[in-house]
C-alpha cells in the first residue's frame, strides 16, 4: 500500500537525514566540502594529480619490477611540502589539514600506490606521533630533518608475534643508567631499508600488559639495530619491508616519545589517523584502476562495437564506481572530523574498510574489463591488483576494522 | 633593472581534454570542462618568478582577462611565485569575442599604469593558436619585442634573447622596456609547492574593468562557424610501387 511505501521510504531516508543534521551541525563548511573542495585544496589536488601524472605513473611499473626506492621523487615531493603536510611551517612541514593531506596520497597512490604508502607512513606513522606527544626538542630533533624528502621514518609496532595483538608486544625495553635498552623483532615495517628513524613500541612494565607498552624513537642506522631480510612483496614493491631487529639496542632516556606506559595509546591514536591515509592510498589504487578499464572499454571493440556498449562491461563500471566514489566520501569525512577535532575512530575505520574492499574489488574488475590484457604487464591493471590487495591488511586488517565499528556502534545503542 | 615584470595568464580548455564542436556550430563546448592555465603562459610565469628569485626583478604582476573564473589561473600563478594578480573583469559576450587585439590594449593600458618594464607572455595560447598578443602589445607600447623565447638574459639595461626561428637559433639584444614571448624550451615550470599554495591565499587580486583602463572590447572580428576537422578517410592499398606511381598520378600529387 501507498502507507507502507511512504513507511519504507522515510525509514531508509531517515539516517541519511540525520547524517545530514550531523553535517549541518558541523557547519555549512563541512557540507559543501563534500560537494566541492575549497580552492586551496582543489589547487592542492590537482598540483599533486600533475606531479603523478608527469613524474610518478609513467616509472611506476619500472619501480615496481625493481623493487627501487624512489629516493629523487621522494625528495621532490619532499620540496613541495608533502612529505609533511600537517607539519607546522615552524618545524618545516606545509601547514596544512588532514584533507589536504588525504587529497595528497590519493593523487599520488593513483600514479605510484609504493610512492603512495612512503608518503603515508611518514606523514602519519612517524611524523604523526611526534607531533602529537613529542616535547619542542623532541619535534626539533626528529622532525624538522624529516620534512624534506632527505630522510624518512618508520613505524615499528608489529612483530613476528604478534599484528592484530598489539597488547602482547614482546619486544623488551629495560632503563640502565641513563639509558634504555631495547631487545627484541619488530615485523613488516614499511620503509625500514630506506627509514633515518623509527618510531618503536616496547614493553617497560610486563605485569601491566597493554598499559606496559611504551613508544621510542630510534635513529636509524644505530648499534644494536639491524634489519632483516627485504621481503619480496606481492605489491607495493618500490617500498621496502622487513623487520627490525634490536639486541641490546641503547638509545638515551631522552629518547622515551610522550611517557612510560603511553605506548599503546600512541600506537592506536597514529593508527586511526594512519588509516586515513591508507584509505586514501587505496582510492588512488582503485582510481587508477577504473581510469584503466573505462579507457579500454571505449578502445576495446567485439562483436562489432567497442565493449563499452555492453551492459555487462556497463554494470561493472557503474559498480565500481559507486564503491570508489562512496569511500572517497567517508574518507573525506573522516579527515573533516579529524581536522574539526571531534571524535574519528568509526569514521576512519568506515574509511579504511570501504576503500581498502574498493580497490581491491575495482582492480579485481578491472583485470576482468581487460580480459586477457589485464593479466600481463603491459597494462597496468596487475599491478594495481597487487598493490591494492596489500591495503586491506596493514594498519589495521578488514577484521579489525569491523570491530572498531562495532564498537562503536554497540556504544551508540548501550543499554 | 627592471623592477615591475607582468605577466600575461590565460584560461584555456585543458591540454588533455578532446574537444566538442557545439551543435550550432558557434563554437567549442566549455560548460564543465577542465579549463587550466595555457602551457605557455606556465612557462612564461616560471621565468618571472626566476628572473625574480635571481634579484633582477622586483616584482611580479600576474594578469587575467576575463570572467570570475579566471582568478583560480591567477592563484596558480601566485603559488608558482608571482606576488600579486590583477583580474580585469571581462565576461558574456565581450568574453566570448575577446581576442589578441583588445588584450593586447589592456595589457599596455596595465604596463603604463603599473610602471612596468618588462611584460612576459607565452607566445600563442592553445586554444585560439592566434600568436599575436605579444607582438601587438609590443607595438602599441612602442617597445621591443622578444618573441620565441628559448632562453633569455640580462644584461645590463638590455636583454639578450635566443629566439627559435624556422632556421634555427637567432640571437637578438633589445633594450628594455620590452615584450618577451615564451617558447616551449625557454625552461620547465615548477610544481607548486603545498607552503606556496598556502601563501597564494594571502596575496592580493585586485578587479579592474577595461572601461577603466580606457580600452574598448568592440571585437573587429566576427566567427561565422566553427567546424569540426574532416573525419580522416580510409586509406587505399596498393600491390606494387608501380600502382603507387600511377595512383599518386591520377590524384595529381605527383
């Protein structure tokens, strides 16, 4: 009936009018921002868009069959300020917000997902919690030099042990003297091989559990640091990972990030601004990947007419593109809120899984729209195959993300 | 030296984007397309701003004819460097009619006005192809004229400039004031940089209507129709070398 109909109708309407009323109470800015980017931030888009189009697509493939560090566009990006874009200009950084910067590794992840995820992990990995829990000398020190291109860092909370247990971190640190002494494997650190710092998590109080974690800034190179083997990738395979191994590594007592038993904390506050980035890494990679299909379609032709008259080619598209378009939104979303210094943990972790699960399903698309082309290297789709499945693990696996949701949702409905 | 550079700026339909013919044939289709800034006038902005940051200029004036649009181009070029803009208002049909001639009267009126020595342009914009502006401006202010510019120096009150001719290179030195246009190897633009976007924020655009300039935008020319290029015919193929002979005979070609 015409009752039931409208009952339906307004249900489904309304959480989009509450999302609205939300919005709204944002401020206007907000709203329109998702309709249309400020000025400052289009320019911003599109200087990053040229910059990936002209210096980082074109050797992407190179890079990844070589596994090569791209040390001069790293320090051009570097140049431009986007190595460091929430950074204040004070400490070297561009000054700017986490939309801006989100913009950023999205432009960039869509010409080179590896240039990508560098850019990523030192923006909110290393500089992130720095900035956020680092004393003035502390920044001064382990900031400013990063800021330019010349040195990255890099992010040690994982290992062999454990990723999604972040509480069970079994990598040891002791105080001796004027001195901390830290023992043990961190895992799967992104830039490790190409990183002048890290940021390491360890254990200073075992009976405490989570509460006993503490975060620590490590030059790199350092005695009693040496890292493992460069794993051989699936993706992303111009950045280099591997672990971190510390045997009786000493690093000066000054060297504690924010205080002793603040670890945990640190590490899940970066990892919710991380995911962000990550988001929109993978908006680039699936991005990349639908301008890949859609141009084939209209170039390809069987049956006598480009395939793109075909409305199964057609439904493919349309679907990717609505998972593509829809994680943009709640990644936008999610810096906004950041950048408005209100509560972000859901939006991010919303973020991170619609645009990780997008590009992943857009690539996976995309190689079918190509056929038989989308599996050999000449076309670009395998490789954007590769480096999107990647996104869907680190800072935080699809799983995890879930259970931030959900509990997030839960607390929203508690009895 | 030269203490004022203008530099000229226009808005044009993106490099990149296919062109449409507008239905009624009254022109090309701009409703929603990407517009940026004309390569050459990039190239002309990164040469100021050089000129600037090796001491020789004082200033930089980047200058925009037309609607509100046109002031995201003069941004662009205040976060490649240039310190302030000049948007001279110009829309609707005097847009649509506005050519080398009536840009190159504002861009005189503008070099009087702002003391300038130096005025920078790219030598054709990629729309129109036109390849007048430059020298017309030039003519109007009775001032030398540099066009083709692959490199150009200072020296002195003069400016030595290597032009790129059809024969090659031609090596000419003009006093200032005077025109320069920028050639496609006079340098590479820079990207701009995330702390100069931010500045370009701040730096001022001032409005100004040709009517106060004292130039008339009455256009001297009318388009009757704009055509899209001839569709490329198939091709014909041929046996022998002797076939090939006889066909180019018949077509006249030889």
């Amino acid at each position: 009936t015409v009752i039931d109909l409208l009952t339906t109708f307004i249900h489904s309407f309304s959480p989009c009018l509450l999302a609205l009323a939300m919005a709204v109470n944002y401020g206007t800015r907000s709203l329109t921002q998702l309709a249309e980017l400020p000025e400052l931030h289009q320019m911003l888009r599109q200087t990053c868009r040229d910059y990936a189009e002209k210096e980082l697509a074109p050797v992407a493939g190179q890079l990844d069959k070589n596994h090569t560090f791209p040390a001069k566009q790293v320090r051009e990006l570097g140049a431009m300020g986007v190595m460091a874009v929430e950074v204040p200009e004070s400490l070297g950084g561009a000054g700017m917000d986490y939309l801006a910067y989100s913009l950023a590794v999205e432009e960039l992840s869509r010409g080179c997902a590896s240039t990508g995820v560098i850019v990523s992990v030192n923006n909110s990995l290393y500089l992130g919690p720095v900035l956020a829990f680092g004393t003035e000398e502390q920044k001064q020190q382990w900031i400013s030099p990063f800021t330019t291109g010349e040195k990255v860092g890099c992010f040690a909370l994982s290992e062999p042990g454990n990723g999604s247990d972040a509480g069970a971190a079994s990598t040891l640190a002791r105080q001796e003297g004027d001195e901390w002494v830290l023992n043990g494997t961190k895992a799967w650190i992104t830039n490790c091989w190409d990183a002048s710092a890290a940021v390491v998590f360890a254990t200073t109080d075992k009976s405490l559990k989570h509460k006993g974690i503490s975060a620590f800034l490590v030059p790199m190179p350092h005695p009693g640091l040496s890292l493992g083997k460069k794993e051989d990738k699936l993706g992303i395979r111009a950045s280099s990972t591997a672990n971190l191994i510390l045997e009786d590594c000493r690093i000066p007592l000054g060297n504690l990030l924010g205080q002793r038993g603040m670890g945990f904390k640190i590490g899940m506050q970066t990892l919710d601004s991380g995911r962000i980035g990550i988001a929109s890494q993978a908006l680039g990679i699936a991005q990349a990947a639908l301008d890949c299909a859609a141009d084939y379609a209209h170039k390809r032709t069987a049956f006598g007419a480009p395939i793109a008259r075909l409305q199964a080619i057609q439904f493919k598209l349309a679907d990717m593109a609505v998972a593509l378009e829809s994680a943009r939104l709640l990644t936008w979303k999610a810096a906004m809120l950041r950048d408005a210094k209100k509560p972000y943990s859901k939006a991010a972790a919303m973020a991170k899984l619609a645009a990780s699960e997008a590009a992943t399903f857009v690539s996976h698309q995309a190689i079918q729209v190509l056929g038989g082309m989308g599996y050999v290297t000449d076309m670009p789709a395998e490789r954007h195959y590769r480096d999107a499945r990647i996104t869907e693990i680190y800072e935080g696996t699809s799983e995890i993300q879930r259970l931030v949701i959900a509990n997030q949702v839960l607390k929203e409905y508690q009895q | 030296m030269a203490a004022r550079v203008l530099v000229g700026v226009k808005r044009v339909i993106d490099y990149a984007v296919k062109i449409r013919v507008k239905p009624d044939n009254t022109g090309v289709v701009t409703d929603g397309v990407k517009h940026s800034m004309n390569p050459f006038c990039e190239i002309a902005v990164e040469e100021a701003v050089r000129l600037k940051e090796k001491k020789l200029v004082k200033e930089v004036v980047a200058v925009s004819c037309g609607p509100q649009q046109v002031q995201e181009t003069i941004r662009t070029a205040l976060a490649m460097g240039a310190d302030r803009g000049i948007h001279v208002e110009v829309s609707g049909k005097d847009y649509d009619s506005l050519g080398p001639l009536q840009v190159s009267k504002i861009l005189a009126a503008l070099a009087k006005k702002e003391e300038a020595s130096l005025i920078i342009l790219g030598k054709q914009a990629i729309d129109d192809d036109c390849n007048q502006t430059g020298q017309m401006t030039a003519a109007l202010l009775d001032w030398p004229q540099g066009t083709f510019a692959s490199e150009v120096a200072v020296e002195g009150d003069k400016l030595k400039v290597i032009r790129e001719v059809d024969g090659g290179l031609e090596t000419i030195k003009i006093n200032l004031p005077a025109v320069v246009t920028a050639d496609l190897r006079l340098n590479t633009p820079r990207y701009a940089t995330l702390p100069n976007i931010m500045k370009a924020k701040k730096k001022k655009i001032t409005n100004v209507k040709p009517g106060d300039l004292g130039v008339d935008l009455t256009s001297r020319l009318e388009v009757l129709r704009v055509d899209e290029p001839p569709q490329r015919q198939a091709g014909v193929k041929v046996e022998t070398v002797e076939d090939l002979v006889g066909k180019l005979k018949e077509a006249g070609r030889i």
